[in-house]
C-alpha cells in the first residue's frame, strides 16, 4: 500500500528506462528504507565511469540530506524519483522523500530536483541555466501552475495568496530549454494537486538571461 502511495506521489520509474539519443540510461536500485522497499536512481554513462560514480555519489548525498531534514516523526519512509529530461549534457531528475506518520490522514511526499552534467559530474544550480531577478517574481506567477500529472490548475483553485511565495530555486529541466520551478504540496494548491511547477518557456529563459547579467 504505502509503495503504492509513493508511486502516485512522483510517478516512479520502476524499470529500466534508457534514451536512445544520449549515452547515459537510468535504471532503479531498490534500497530497504525500513520495512519498505525504495528505489533509488542509478544513472550510467557509456564511457566515463569516474563521472558516473561521481553523480551517484551525490544522488545518495541528496537523499540523505532531505531525509536529515525531517524535523518530524513519521512510522514509514520511501524515495523514489522521476526522470525529468536527458539531453547531450545534462541529466535532470526529481527525487522524492515519502513519509507516512500512523494515523495521518495521508503520507507527505517532499521533492527535490536534480540536474548533472554528463561531462563532469557536477551538479548544476538553477543560475546556470537561467537568472531571475527579485522583480520578476509578477512574470513568472503570472505564469501557468502545473499539478504532478502535468494538468494545468485553474487559477481560482490555486491558493489566494500563491503569488507571495518566494520565488523557487528548486527546479528540473523541462526540455526545449525550458526551466520547470518545483513548489511542495500545499505551497501554491491543495495536497491533491501534489508537486506543483511552473515552466518557464524558452523565450522568457533567453529573456531573463539577457535582462539579468
């Protein structure tokens, strides 16, 4: 049941999935998170095995680092993850932290994204791939919200005050150059709409890019 829970939480990659136009794959370890079973990301490259080793290294670090930052208790835990994008030089994923407390009406899935380069292992931060100023903040919220399955929320049903947030530096890679900001359930919509991102188009990208050196 709770496997099943985290499933639906992050859309788990439960099998090997490879893309046939770059030369990394991914495919799942399971990991006994107490009585549960995880899975965890294992990313390959075709030809650098130091570079590999290297990104999941910091895979293993990040998980650790948001199950260390619990600051509650909880009676079951599960990580599971969701490729968001592989391209030529970087490898973006979204892991996620699931936690069950008994008696709860519902367990709570917390995300993290995660992007590497292929070329050295390093993880990259939202800057380098795009540069948002303090008073962009309008543009980007004026900007669709998009629930976990990927369906546009209607703005009477995203929080009255979701435009006060900070502005996210969690992200994934969406592709064709886009930017995906990732908010955790009930920061801009109900827990049912699970993680929620907002996309920022190419076009905007290359538009913050230049307005802000």
């Amino acid at each position: 049941m709770a496997m099943t829970l985290a499933a639906v939480a992050v859309g788990v990659s439960s099998t090997f999935v490879a893309c046939p136009t770059a030369s990394a794959s991914i495919s799942s370890e399971v990991v006994k998170t107490g009585e549960q079973d995880s899975l965890y990301p294992v990313v390959h490259l075709k030809d650098d095995a130091a570079v590999e080793a290297k990104i999941n290294a910091d895979i293993r670090s990040q998980i650790e680092d948001m199950k260390n930052a619990l600051d509650y208790h909880y009676d079951e835990l599960q990580v599971s993850y969701k490729l968001k994008y592989e391209g030529q030089s970087y490898v973006s994923l979204v892991l996620c932290v699931w936690t069950y407390t008994r008696s709860a009406a519902h367990g709570m899935p917390h995300y993290r994204g995660v992007t590497y380069s292929k070329d050295t292992g390093e993880r990259a931060s939202i800057r380098d791939f795009v540069r948002i100023g303090s008073d962009d903040a309008w543009r980007i919220y004026n900007l669709p919200v998009f629930s976990l399955s990927g369906k546009e929320i209607p703005k009477y049903k995203l929080f009255r005050d979701y435009a006060n947030e900070s502005l996210s530096g969690n992200f994934y890679l969406a592709g064709h150059g886009q930017v995906a900001l990732i908010y955790q359930p009930y920061q801009l919509a109900a827990f049912v709409y699970g993680m929620t991102s907002i996309i920022l188009p190419a076009s905007l990208v290359e538009e913050l890019n230049e307005k802000n050196p």
